[in-house]
C-alpha cells in the first residue's frame, strides 16, 4: 500500500519582489512599460504582444508581467535582434514627442489668457486599465477618462486618489447563480507605479492624525498616465498598527469609520501628497483644485489649515480655497451621498484630534443639513464639498437639473434655474474604448484627423457600406469568442466539469442581433426589468426569423443583498437550457471585459429608473464603436437622441405604482425590439446589407461622435471652470478674501432687516401694448446695509393662473436716492431707498413683476451664491 506524504506548507520569513533588468539596446521597454499611454495606444501594445503572442495573452495583456516572464538570455536575444531594437527606439521617440510637444492646451496662453499651471483632480477611484484594478464603477472609468483625455490635450492635471490592497473584488458565480467577491491581494511593486521617494532614496511619506494621537501614515505611489501624474496613498505602512495599516484595503467597504478615514487619508493626506510632489520635482503649486464627488472634500479643510498657518482667519482661508475650487456631483440620489454621524465628526475634528486653527464647530457647520427635511445629527459631504466650492457642476444637463432640486435648500428663495450648480456632460475617451479597427478603416476613408478633430466623425459617409458592415460582424465575432471562453471558465468555477459544457461551444451566434447591458446593479438601474415577461422574452431571443442574443454582464456592492438576488435572477433566466444559447451573464465585468463587449454589440441598452441616471456612459461607448442606443430618456441620452440614432424607451413618469410602472414600459421595451430593433436589423437589400440599419450606424458616428468625447468634455472643464477658477484664485489675495469674509458677515447679521417696503410702477396704460415701457419704483429698507452692498432686480415674465412667474428675465434697477423722511429714514430710524428702472414690453400674453433684493459683490460668482434673496 502506497502512503500518501503530507505536503508541508513552509512559509517564507521575509518577501520581496525581483525587478527585472533589461539590456542597454531594449531598456527603453521598462518607460514604455510604466507609462500607462500604451493602454490607449495600439502601436505600443502591439509591440508588445509581438514579443509573445501567447504570453502577452497569459500576462492578461500586462506590460510588466509579460517582461518579467521571460529569461535574462531570452531578453538578450531580443536585444540583439537590430529590428526589434529600431522599433522599440521608435517608440521611445514617439513617446517622449507625446510628452513634451506642445498640445491643445499649450494653445490657449496669450498675454491676455493665463491658464492655470496645474490642476489638482482628487477622486476615490480611477479606471485607467484592468492591469491596475482602482475602480468599480462608472464615478473611476470617468475619472481615468479625465485624466487620459487630460493627457491628450496636455492639460496640466495632477490626479490624487488612494492605492488600494485589493482593489474593488472579483465576481464570480455560485452553483445557484449568487455572486460571490474575491479579494486577491495586490502587490504594488507588481504594478505599473512606483514609490515617491526622498532624495536620499527613502521612502516618501504623509500622515494624518486620528483621534487618540494614532498617526495614519502613508506611502505615496505614482501612476503615469501619459503627462498626468496620478500621486496613490497607500496605508500599508510598517509602523502603523493594524487598524490603521487597512485604511486603503478596498474600495466602498467597512463601517462608517473606516470610510472616513480612507476619505481623511484622500482629502488631508492627498493634499499634503501634492505639496510632497511639488518639492520633490519642484513643480508648480496647484491653482485650481478638482473635487470630484464629496470623498474628497476633506481636502479643502486641509487647505484652509495651511492657510491659516499661514496668517489668515478662517474665514479668510474658507474664502480664498473657495475661490479656486470646483465640485462636481455625480449621483441625482441622496442615498449616494456620504453621511457621517455628527459625533464621529466630533471625534476626528474636536479636541485633541482637531486641526489647527479649525474650530469642530465650523467644521461641523460646512457638513450641516441645515434646509428643511435635513437631519441635524448627520454630517454631508455633498453639502460641504458645494459649500467649499464656487463652482459647482453635475454631469449632464438632466443630471444638473436633479442636482438643482437636490440642494435646492441651501438657496432659498431661489428658483431652479438660478441654484448655481451647472453642468457639463460626461464624456468617454476614444482611444481607450473604440476598437481599433474601427479606428483603422474611418482613417482609411477619412484620414487620420479622424483620431484628433471630433467634427472628423461627421464624415462617415465617406466610409463604404460593405466595409462598415464587415466590421462590424468581425466585432460581433470576437465578443462570441469572448463570451464563450468567459461562460466556460464561470461554469467550472460554479462547479461544472468539462464534459458538461460541450454546449457552450454554440452559445450566440455572430450573425444574430446582439443587445448588451452591464453596469452596476443598483436597484435603480433595473438589471431585471427585461425579465417583468419571461415568456415575451424568450420569443424575442427564439425568434424564427429575426431574433436577439443578450450579452450582460455587472457587479453588485457586497453589501447589497437585493442586487445580487437581481444578478441571481438574471443569472438562473440565463442558465435555463431553452434560451442559454441567446443569453449569458457574464462575471466580473471590468475594463477587458469592457474593450470586447462594447464594440462588439449592435445595441447597447439602459433601461434605469428616470431621472436617476446621472450621465452613464457606456452607451457612447457603443456608439463610438457602430452601436445604437436603446434607452430611457435619461442621463446623457435624454440631451443627445435626436430620434435617428437609436430608440427612446417610453417612460411611465408620474405612475406612483412602482410595479406598474416597470411592466408599462418593460411592455414599451419589447415592442420597440420586436416591431423596430429587429425588423430594422435584418432588413437585407440584395447585396445582403442592412441599409436602413447602417444609416442610423453612421447617423450616429456624425450626431454623437463629436460631443460623447472625454476630449470635448475637458476642454468644457477647462474653459468653463478651470479658467474661471483660477481667475478667481489668482485676484483672491489676503486682502480681497478679508473684504469679501467681511462682507458676507455682514450681510448676514444685517440681511433680517432688508425688506422690500414698496414697489409702483407708471408708463403704461390699463391696455399695454408690445413696446410700451413700464417705469419701476421701488423703496427698499436694507436694514444697515449701504445700497452698494446689494442689488435691487425686478424679476418679469409670463405668469401663470396662479400668478407664478414663469420665463422670467432679470433686470437690474438703479440706486436713486435716499426716500421717507428728510432724514431719509422710516419710523423705526432704518435707511430708506429708492431704485427705479424701465422695462420695455416684449411679449404678448399674461405679464408679471415683482421686485427682489440680493447681495452684491465682485467676490460673489453667482447672484445666489450666499443663498439670501427678499422679495416684495
């Protein structure tokens, strides 16, 4: 009898990773590798993958992974091959153009346009490549998109975020279809970043101190991406204890206090990475600081304690980071927001644990919910990064109208359309997301400005039908081939063996209509809303003649049990063995999953909850790749579908059922697949080309290829609010940030007592006619304030039955003099005065006025910046 021997596990007593060492004639690989532009640049990753096809597929397409697995004799044969060296010298070269050529940005200075030397652009999560998994969902893909496109344009951004040890998770799938996170350790000196370290070779470090007088220290890492430096805050550092060493463990996970300090370490410790960065390469000082969702807000306290250091008061330090800072929100629900228990603030910013000079009482005052319906006990960071900020933004206009009603409450008295949150639309980096040979065959007919002028897409005419179309089934191809590896490989972890699975081999098909979806799965993005009528669904997919594949892929939060019993529903429709071969659920959907599934489907479909979509991006993707879109008129699809490229999804607005309301418009989805999408798609002329498809296809290239770009949507960051922002910064000395803090305390002790006493009017008859002018007189107390600290407007328009002002103009009336007695104040000793003004009659129909007061000054962005407004 044979004994089995016990294997013994012997575990090594200390840990280090072996760089590797290239010969002098390839060293240049090592840049090429470290910069992350190869991940959007094909002729860099194509010469990678030519050194191995097999191991650059092995290495998951991983620069550094693929060097390190060959030997030091094998990288000596490729040094000594003199093509191979002249092609990897010519990327250096190409590389180091990318770098230090001037590009759109350096365009804009003028002798009378100073842009901002740098720009600070902080967020929790970055998606740059699925080789460094800092991402779970859309808020990173944007960010990584920012900073790419940033790039691009050469725009001087200097990203900030933490450096995660397991990222976000791995999905995979249980027997039963129940999603099931994987958190693989990852090893930075594996990764494609490197450690910011002192002159003298040390590691460079920052800390920020929690309650108790436990320092929380952090390695600070650096990702390339093109030009843009992205500064990683990494707390598994030595000396701290083991609390604190997993601040940075994963992403969105932990209790309440574990995500404040990874939101204290990005904030205060991100800052102090910069300041870091700026001495260790003596570069520029950032002048505008991006915040982007309110993670990152505690960045602006760190900031104001600087400046306090420096001699100023609190409130001239709030004034001067406000100046030079901008917030964007990216969630329309408040669910989405972070809260914090009012004492757990207390905690890390009373006493012993407060900064200097930031009294807890004013910090807790930035984070209050002070508007109607708010909760006293909680601490906002929305709230605090809006009021850190005086510019603000959401990322579509439907997103910004939301956020508008959102916050409403911290402008009262104000309209809608006057809150001072605007917007601009998200967008999505070509080079990262459209498949090359797309990219190859619109440069064959275009040109290569296909690549760098947006407006070039508009010329897709020019592109042949049959070429177009072969393309696209070669797209569609590749994501079956895809699909099918992924199923298999799901199927075996779930427990199948490999005899069980010869079906797999003819799942989808690339000639049939392919429709993807994968995001998310909130329960607001309606994974399952395509199953409210199982048997409908299963005719669509089984159609004789014209039918549909589904390709879906999306991950759940861990903590989310209702979302993953959405994924195990979809997940258990999809195992069925009567449609299995027409629809897949795909696991662990990232950044290479992504790359296939986007160009390769014909329809990308999103079907949330209006209005709680606040851009999503994945169907620019698609469109970007030849896909048409099939959704709910929400986010960016509700601004941009113009009837021609793609189909709008009815909604069921204003049935309060929500059952109802999903079966109304799931029956309004399958109508628009069967009567339209299909129909459309298989309608063949004699060559055997969807003509009437393919329009739409390039409709869709010259409509949307010009405004989905990241391109487009940093230039808008640059113009509309980095500029200004800086511009801002730059005037707020010490001194204008004393007169305008000085300022607004004093409208606000003194605004309870500005009223508006009277208002009349003269210069029209009891019949008014289209260009008569109508003389405005109003006397207004200003309860101490001098007229010069306010503005009196007259606000006129159509009224409604209920005598509300709608398509209301603005008017400002002019400072005449003091009214009342000789003295020229009222009974009760307050100041008097009259502003007048005319406004001419433009419009017919209903009219209306009334007067209001606001404060004025060349320090306020915005008339409701302070939020006080009295109206007559």
């Amino acid at each position: 009898m044979t004994r089995c021997r016990r294997v013994r596990t012997v575990r090594a007593i200390r840990r280090f990773t072996v760089r590797i060492v290239l010969p002098e004639p390839i060293e240049a690989l090592a840049e090429l590798a470290s910069n992350l532009r190869w991940s959007w640049h094909p002729p860099t990753l194509e010469l990678f993958a030519s050194l191995s096809p097999e191991r650059w597929e092995a290495a998951r397409r991983d620069p550094i992974a693929l060097l390190g697995a060959f030997s030091p004799e094998e990288l000596e044969a490729f040094a000594a091959d003199a093509q191979f060296v002249a092609r990897v010298e010519a990327a250096a070269a190409d590389l180091q153009a990318y770098l230090s050529e001037p590009r759109w940005y350096q365009s804009l200075a003028s002798p009378e346009v100073v842009m901002p030397e740098a720009i600070a652009y902080f967020s929790p999560e970055f998606g740059i490549t699925a080789v460094l998994p800092q991402y779970s969902g859309g808020l990173g893909i944007l960010a990584g998109d920012h900073l790419k496109s940033a790039s691009d344009l050469g725009v001087p951004i200097i990203g900030v975020g933490l450096l995660y040890q397991y990222g976000y998770f791995k999905q995979s799938l249980t027997r039963d279809g129940w999603q099931h996170e994987d958190y693989p350790v990852l090893d930075p000196n594996e990764l494609p970043i490197s450690l910011l370290r002192e002159d003298d070779g040390t590691p460079a470090i920052v800390t920020v101190d929690l309650p108790g007088g436990r320092p929380l220290t952090a390695h600070v890492w650096k990702a390339q991406v093109g030009r843009v430096p992205l500064l990683m805050l990494d707390s598994t550092y030595e000396g701290n204890d083991e609390v604190t060493r997993a601040v940075t463990d994963r992403l969105y996970g932990g209790t309440s206090e574990h995500r404040l300090h990874q939101e204290m370490l990005l904030g205060i410790g991100g800052v102090r990475a910069l300041r870091l960065w700026q001495r260790l390469t003596n570069g520029p000082r950032p002048e505008v600081y991006h915040t982007n969702e309110g993670h990152a807000g505690f960045l602006s306290l760190e900031r104001i304690r600087e400046l306090i250091g420096a001699g100023l008061s609190f409130d001239e330090a709030l004034e001067t980071v406000r100046s030079a800072t901008v917030f964007t929100t990216h969630t329309p629900v408040p669910a989405g927001i972070d809260r914090f228990e009012r004492d757990l603030i207390i905690s890390h910013f009373g006493g012993d644990s407060a900064l200097v000079g930031l009294p807890v009482e004013r910090v807790l005052a930035l984070g209050a919910e002070t508007y109607p319906g708010g909760d006293p006990t909680v601490f906002n960071m929305a709230i605090m990064g809006l009021r850190l900020a005086q510019r603000a933004n959401g990322v579509s206009q439907l997103h910004g109208e939301v956020s508008r009603g959102m916050f409403e409450g911290l402008w009262p008295g104000f309209d809608a359309p006057e809150i001072p949150i605007t917007s601009i639309t998200n967008g999505v980096h070509a080079p990262t997301w459209v498949d090359h040979r797309m990219i190859d065959l619109a440069e064959k007919h275009i040109g290569p400005q296909i690549t760098q002028e947006a407006k070039a897409w508009e010329e897709i005419d020019k592109v042949p039908a049959d070429e177009l179309w072969a393309v696209r089934r070669q797209l569609r191809s590749d994501l079956v081939d895809d699909a099918r590896r992924r199923v298999r490989s799901s199927w075996i972890k779930r427990g199948a063996s490999q005899a069980e699975l010869g079906w797999v081999d003819d799942i989808l098909d690339p000639d049939v209509l392919t429709i993807g979806f994968a995001r998310r799965v909130p329960t607001y993005k309606r994974l399952t809303l395509m199953l409210r009528d199982p048997d409908r669904l299963k005719a669509l997919l089984l159609h004789p003649t014209r039918p549909i594949q589904l390709v879906i892929a999306g991950k759940s939060h861990p903590a989310d049990e209702t979302g993953k019993r959405l994924i195990q529903q979809m997940v258990r429709f999809a195992d069925d063995p009567a449609v299995r071969a027409r629809i897949v659920f795909l696991p662990n959907y990232d950044i290479a999953m992504a790359q296939t599934l986007y160009p390769g489907c014909d329809v990308w479909l999103n079907n949330p909850l209006r209005p709680f979509e606040a851009c999503g991006t994945s169907g620019m993707k698609s469109a970007l790749n030849g896909g048409l879109n099939l959704s709910i008129l929400d986010g960016w699809w509700d601004e941009w579908y113009d009837g021609e490229n793609g189909w709008a999804i009815p909604t069921a607005d204003g049935v309060e059922n929500p059952d109802r309301r999903d079966d109304m418009e799931a029956s309004a989805l399958y109508e628009l697949l069967e009567n339209e999408v299909a129909p459309r798609f298989y309608d063949r002329d004699g060559d055997g080309l969807p003509q009437r498809w393919l329009e739409m296809v390039r409709h869709t290239f010259s409509s949307l290829g010009p405004k989905v770009l990241a391109s487009r949507m940093v230039a808008d960051y640059v113009r509309q609010l980095y500029a200004p922002a800086a511009g801002s910064g730059r005037i707020t000395t010490p001194e204008i940030a004393h007169g305008l803090a000085e300022f607004k305390s004093r409208v606000r002790s003194s605004w309870p007592g500005v009223r508006v006493e009277h208002v009349d009017s003269s210069g029209v008859s009891d019949s008014p006619q289209v260009g008569d002018e109508l003389q405005v007189r109003a006397v207004v107390s200003l309860g101490g304030l001098a007229p010069t600290d306010v503005q009196v407007q007259v606000v006129h328009g159509r009224v409604s039955p209920s005598d509300t002002i709608t398509d209301s103009v603005v008017q400002p009336l002019r400072f005449v003099s003091a009214a009342g007695a000789a003295d020229g104040h009222d009974g009760h000793g307050e100041a008097r005065y009259v502003f007048e003004g005319a406004l001419k009659l433009r419009r017919t129909g209903p009219f209306g006025y009334t007067v209001r007061v606001l404060p004025s000054h060349d320090g306020l962005v915005a008339p409701a910046e302070l939020g006080l407004v009295t109206n007559a």
